[in-house]
C-alpha cells in the first residue's frame, strides 16, 4: 500500500494462503504493532514483518491493520499485478464466507458503487497521462528560476527588483511542490523508478528537501485524513490544536545520501547565482524571504480544503465518505487550477490520487452523481471563502481549547 520508493525484493516468505478462514473479529484483534493483519478482496496478509520494509513506510499500512484495506490498497498502487507479486507470499487465508466483505459495518453499496466509478474512470482513459502537460509544466518552473535571477542581474538588486525577484522565486517554488507532488503519487510514469527519480530531482535540485520525509508523511495523510493519531498533517498536539474535538481532549493528554547531495545542489545553485550580487548575508536573507513567501501559500491552497473540514477520532468510514468528510473542492477555473497545481480538486485527487491531475475535471462529474445519490456532501467553496474558513476554523479551535483549558 502506498509508497514512495520502490520495491525491489518480494516480502517475507509466508503460506501463500493455507486454506485458512477467518471472521472479521479474528482480523481486527491483529491490530497492534508486532501483529498486524489485514484484507485485501477477501484475502487475509500478516503484514507484520513487512510494513518494516513497506516502500510508503510501515505507519502507512500499519493505519489499516486489523481492517479492510482493498480501497486503499488500489487508491495508491497504479500497478496492482505487481504489487500482488509481494503480497502473495503474505496471505494467510481468506474471510469465512459467511463474513460480509466490508469490516466494521461499511455501506457495502457505496463501496460498490465507487468500484464501479472507478473501473468507469479507467475504461474512459482518465488514468492515462498527456506528457506534454508535465513537461510544459516543468518547463515553465525552469523559465521562473531563470527570469527570477535574470531580473536582478540585469537591472540591478533594488529593493522593488529584488522583491519581485523573490516573488518569482517563490511562484517557482510552489509550482516545483506541486510537480514533485505528482510524481510522488506515481501519477505522471507507468514506473515507480521513474517517477521516483523525477520526484528526487524536484524536491531535492529544485526545492531543497528530502522526498521520503515528504512522501512517508503525506501517504498517511492519504491514507485516514483528518483522522487524530493517522495523520500527520493534524497530529500536531506540541505545537497547537486543530478541530472541534482535539481542543477538548488535549488537556487530558534520515536523509538519503543522494537526497542529500541533490539538496546541496539547491544550496550551491543559489549561492553560485546570488553571491556575486548579494554577498553571503542577503543571499541568505532572499532565500530565507522566498522559503517564507512560499510556506504561506503552501499552507493557505493544501489547508483551505482540509481545516474547515471533520477532524475527528477513526470512525473506520468506507473510502469515498472518509475522503469526503475530510475533503473539500475549490471552485475551478484556470487561474485557481495553476495556482493550487489543481489541489482544487481535492476530493478527486483523495479519491484517485494515481490519476493525472488534468482529468480531475473530467471525474469531477461522476463523484458528484455518485455523492448525490448516496446523499454524503460534496462541498465546493470560492478561492476567498476556502481562505477564511481556515481563519474560520483556527478561531473556533482556539475558542474550544480555550472554554476546556478554563473549565477543566
């Protein structure tokens, strides 16, 4: 399930599957750190051992032990005849026949229907990649960082030029985290190595930063959003709380070598283009201004749809209404599409996050039909109403925190 990096050994040696059947109850007392099974279709892996080994890291599919993992498991795998090379020696045996294929009490028809959707979304082409969309895409960062520098060095290192040199910095930098984000989802190549390599070279040339602390964090986000304990990105109780129910509640409570050199790439990059006309202090003072510009639209465009929205404890939801209850759309048009690199579309990207972001339109339709007839909310907000329901929703949870922190 998931992953960041690739699979180069199939896991442990296991049964194969034993001829074994087990209840849903047999399944879920396997939830803990050394023990840990689930399902696949039916099929029942000890995944113990290889979530050690698992390339999206062992929390990812440590979050669905004891549990039905087979949305998951196709949400994040664009090629599920290989990833079934490594799990076959895993399988232990299969649900009793009398056992329901969904656990803790799933909508078996809204878990249909969405398999449905998907298998409609497949056969249309919707998973299919333009390549030319992603090398524009690439080409037009290039064209950013080259204009950005270009700007100082010909008209020299003003105030007002070297502010519009870090605003163009900074628009390179977030469209680089929105690019590398694809290839983290393996969404641009059929292989993993390739996407792999691509997204390395993003995030550590380009950006600076590590993809496996990038990628073994926001898997998990994927995997149960807004879901305390699972993700990450609302797992921040030693900085602040987030939600209606964290407030009240918290009271009572290495880098890879290559990345590595990839990022000094990044460091040696600017300094060799902004010395010469900054000196080593202002060099450092525009990189650290550019980092400041982009984090702020980074947290306004990924958090705009997920803040506002449930954050609660696991209510082990089918895929489509867990998505749903953690996600919301932002109103489309080009402008909103290149600015979020098309996070717009958070619910389809939740929902099928292997497929290439320009179809997200194009499913768009289906989830809502399919969201309509099961009556779970599919919500779409302006760019401006997204914005401050995350003021919205930090003022709410400060209030909270506040009315327990003084009547506890």
């Amino acid at each position: 399930m998931g992953g960041g990096g690739q699979l180069t050994e199939p896991g442990e040696p296991g049964t194969g599957g034993s001829g074994r059947v087990f209840t849903w109850e047999e399944v879920q007392r396997h939830s803990h750190r050394n023990d840990q099974w689930l399902v696949i279709d039916r099929k029942v892996y000890n995944v113990t051992q290889w979530a050690k080994r698992h390339p999206g890291g062992f929390r990812v599919i440590s979050h669905y032990a004891g549990e039905d993992a087979t949305e998951a498991f196709k949400a994040f795998h664009h090629d599920g005849k290989f990833a079934q090379k490594f799990l076959r020696p895993l399988q232990i045996g299969e649900l009793a026949a009398t056992e329901p294929s969904q656990d803790h009490n799933k909508n078996a028809a809204i878990v249909q229907d969405f398999h449905t959707l998907r298998a409609q979304a497949e056969d249309d082409g919707l998973f299919r990649v333009r390549p030319m969309f992603f090398c524009f895409y690439l080409g037009h960062i290039l064209l950013l960082e080259a204009l950005g520098w270009l700007t100082v060095w010909v008209w020299g290192t003003s105030w007002m030029l070297t502010l519009l040199c870090s605003i163009i910095l900074a628009t390179a930098q977030i469209q680089s985290s929105w690019l590398q984000h694809d290839f983290g989802h393996k969404s641009v190549f059929k292989t993993t190595h390739g996407n792999h390599i691509m997204q390395m070279f993003i995030m550590g040339h380009l950006k600076g930063a590590s993809t496996n602390w990038w990628n073994h964090r926001h898997f998990q986000h994927h995997a149960k959003p807004n879901v305390f304990s699972k993700d990450p990105d609302v797992n921040m109780l030693h900085v602040f709380v987030v939600g209606a129910i964290q407030p009240v509640e918290v009271r009572n409570k290495k880098l890879r070598f290559q990345e590595l050199v990839l990022a000094m790439t990044f460091y040696l990059r600017y300094f060799c283009c902004y010395l010469p006309l900054y000196g080593l202090f202002g060099t450092l003072a525009l990189i650290t201004f550019v980092r400041f510009l982009e984090s702020h639209w980074f947290v306004w465009v990924t958090q705009m749809n997920h803040l506002p929205m449930d954050i609660d404890h696991e209510a082990h939801q089918d895929w489509l209404t867990m998505q749903l209850h953690a996600t919301c759309n932002i109103e489309q048009s080009s402008f909103n599409d290149w600015f979020s690199g098309h996070l717009n579309f958070q619910i389809e990207h939740h929902l099928f996050p292997t497929m290439p972001r320009h179809n997200y339109y194009l499913v768009a339709p289906l989830v809502q039909a399919l969201c309509e007839k099961h009556g779970i909310p599919y919500q779409v907000k302006t760019m401006r109403q997204g914005l401050a329901d995350v003021l919205r929703s930090l003022k709410n949870s400060g209030e909270l925190w506040l009315d327990a922190y003084l009547h506890k």
